[in-house]
C-alpha cells in the first residue's frame, strides 16, 4: 500500500460517501473506487460496507483508521520537522464562531506580516468539534472560551472578557444608570443554539444566581443575535470582543452592576504533535496579541 491509498481511505471513513470523498481528494469517483478496492484485497478484508448512498466502516475498517491516522500524523509530523526553518510551513489554526470574526482577523493580518513565508490554514466550528480535531492533531491551534476537557491536549488562558447586557435602544433598562441582574429577570433572552457555549455561559452564570433566562429565540450567530435584540425580540448578554466592532445605533449595551458575567479566553493545542518553530512563533505571538486585544 501507499500513502495516497490511506489518504483515500482516511476521506471515505470521514466522509462516507464515494462522491464527496473523490471531490475532497479532487479525483474521479472510480480512481476512489478503484483504490479502496485494491487496499481491501492487499488487506484481504473488507474495509467498508458499501450502501446505495453512503458507505460504513467495517469492524476491520475501524481497526484500520486508528492505524491509518497515527501513520499520517507520523508522516505529517516528519515532514514538518525536516523542514523546520522557523519561517515558513503551514500552521492550522481554528476559533469557535463567537471568536473567530472577531479575534482572528488581525491575528492573522499581523502574524501574516511578521512572518510572510507562513500559510495559515484558518477554520470555525463549536467547541466539541474543535476539542476532537486538536486531540485528533488535525489543528495546530484552537481558540475556544473555557471550560474545556483537558485531556491529551494543552489549556493555556489568554484573557477573561465581560459579557455585557444588550437591549433595543427603546428598551426601559436602556435609561437606568445601573443595570443589576435582577433588572433583566422578567425579560425574554435571545440566545444563541445551545451547541455554542456562550449560551451555557450565561445560562450558569443567571442560574447560580438563581435567575432562569428564558430564552423565546435561539440564532445560529453573534450578528443574528444582535439583530433580533436590535428589533424588540429580547435582550442577551454579548462578549466584548463583539461590542467593540458593534456600530449600530439600534442597540446599547450596559454593564451589569455587581459581578459581571465573563468569559476566559483560550488557546488549546496537542503537546504530543510536533511542534516547530514557526508554530512556537505564532503561539508566542497570540499570546502577545491576546495581552493588550481588549485595550485596543
């Protein structure tokens, strides 16, 4: 067998499906076909159960991609390291929805600048998703809001933000100089999907305090949620990072008196993956970045 055989079968297992798997790996259907078939018979055992639309792994199938992804990384990892001139290669790095528009650009823009022999590889996806492809060493860097399971993978804190009150310009608390949580009690939230972790952010944060949000609409990102506040749907509570790009005039933003909900800021990586000198240089510099973000 070749690498190109496992990096056929690692997209079929992922992707289960022969026509999605040949447009990843921008080859025909049949070459795929052609190839899985040919690694099934070197193995003498059937590594997927073939379906009308989709396809399974097989108990060996399963077996095989263990194999199959600690050969890829092993191979990635040896690559890289050969290669390792500090200035150029490719680093992965990956932020959940509520960060990754706001925090990332001008990480990226002025990493990019420092070091221009770099390709940054940039990605969004929920908190569980990133967790599994860090551990998987799929990602380089993942930026996520804490908490996360630590296990297998490294946590390092970058920053805490506040979470701020947010109500349509007309709304009654808009007025009132001092906002306490108790204020908000008896008022509809718009939330976002409860795969995001900010909704768990803010829902502990007002249960612990023994105030239940009811939440009447949930969104699917930041902006939709600032939009229906903006239209009388509600009120929520926003990171910071997104109040300070937030021009509108339709909305206003209070800090709750008394604690403040937060949230801590995050970067999670693999300690077992290879780490080159150009990924050390880009940690380095996030953690520069993440140290003076908020006073920007």
């Amino acid at each position: 067998m070749d690498m190109s055989q496992l990096s056929h079968f690692q997209a079929l297992a992922e992707l289960r499906n022969f026509t999605h798997a040949a447009e990843r790996l921008s080859i025909s259907q049949s070459a795929l076909s052609r190839s899985i078939q040919r690694l099934e018979d070197e193995l003498g055992q059937p590594l997927f159960e073939r379906k009308p639309r989709s396809v399974d792994l097989t108990d060996a199938g399963q077996l095989f991609q263990s194999r199959a992804e600690q050969i890829l990384l092993i191979l990635e990892d040896c690559k890289a390291e050969i290669s390792d001139d500090g200035q150029s290669g490719r680093i992965r790095v990956a932020a959940i929805p509520t960060i990754a528009p706001f925090f990332l650009p001008n990480l990226l823009r002025t990493f990019s600048d420092a070091y221009p022999k770099a390709t940054l590889i940039v990605q969004e996806d929920t908190t569980d998703h990133l967790m599994k492809r860090c551990k998987q060493g799929e990602l380089d860097v993942a930026i996520v809001a804490l908490p996360v399971p630590s296990k297998y993978v490294e946590v390092e804190e970058l920053f805490e933000e506040e979470l701020s009150l947010v109500v349509p310009k007309q709304h009654p608390l808009a007025t009132k100089k001092q906002v306490r949580l108790a204020d908000v009690e008896h008022y509809p939230f718009v939330l976002l999907d409860e795969a995001h972790c900010l909704s768990d952010n803010i829902t502990t944060f007002c249960r612990q305090r023994a105030i239940q949000p009811v939440a009447v609409e949930r969104a699917s990102q930041l902006v939709m949620v600032q939009e229906l506040v903006s239209l009388g749907h509600g009120v929520s509570m926003i990171p910071e990072m997104a109040k300070k790009l937030d021009r509108s005039k339709r909305r206003v933003y209070r800090s709750l008196h008394g604690t403040k909900p937060t949230r801590t800021v995050a970067a999670v990586w693999n300690p077992y993956r290879f780490q080159s000198r150009l990924l050390r240089e880009f940690r380095e510099h996030l953690r520069e970045y993440a140290e003076t973000y908020l006073e920007s």
